[in-house]
C-alpha cells in the first residue's frame, strides 16, 4: 500500500491540526517523495500513509507543514537529497 491522498489528508488534520491547504501541500509532498522512490531506496521501505503519520507523530510538535519540514530535514541529514520535498509555503483554506 502506497499514500493514499484523501485518507492521508483528513488524518493530518484530524491528527496534527492545521488547515486543510497545509494538509493537502503536505500530501502533495509525500505522494511526490514515494512517486520518486528515493525514500524506499535509501530506507528500504516503501512509504505508505501509516509510515508517513508514524514519522510525523514523532516530530516534538507542530502543525503538518512543521512536523513534514521537520521530518524531511532527518531524512535530508541522513542521506541527503531530500531538500527538494520541503515545504516553503502554502495556501490557507
């Protein structure tokens, strides 16, 4: 099983808070990262919804975008490469 947007979505919020156009950024960034296969080449699993709440849910805190932003940064000083799926921005809504 791979993201699943809509049911990713809705968790990150229900979870996580936030607004909705953060969620949806945030899973735009995950489908974007399994899509790329970096993430199972260097960890050796494919990333799927439940990994990417599991990972998120250890952040300290924060929203989605922060606990992504967070996230992407481990994964960015343990292998690198993954500056790309960063979150810069998003819309509200």
């Amino acid at each position: 099983m791979t993201v699943e947007p809509g049911p990713l979505e809705v968790r990150l919020r229900n979870r996580f808070g936030g607004t909705a156009g953060e969620s949806r950024v945030v899973v735009r960034q995950a489908v974007d990262l399994a899509d790329s296969g970096q993430y199972e080449a260097d960890v050796g699993a494919e990333l799927t919804t439940e990994a990417v709440l599991e990972e998120l849910a250890d952040a300290p805190h924060g929203t989605p975008a922060d606990r992504w932003n967070w996230w992407i940064g481990s994964l960015e000083v343990a292998y690198g490469g993954y500056g790309q799926f960063g979150i810069q921005r998003y819309r509200d809504g």
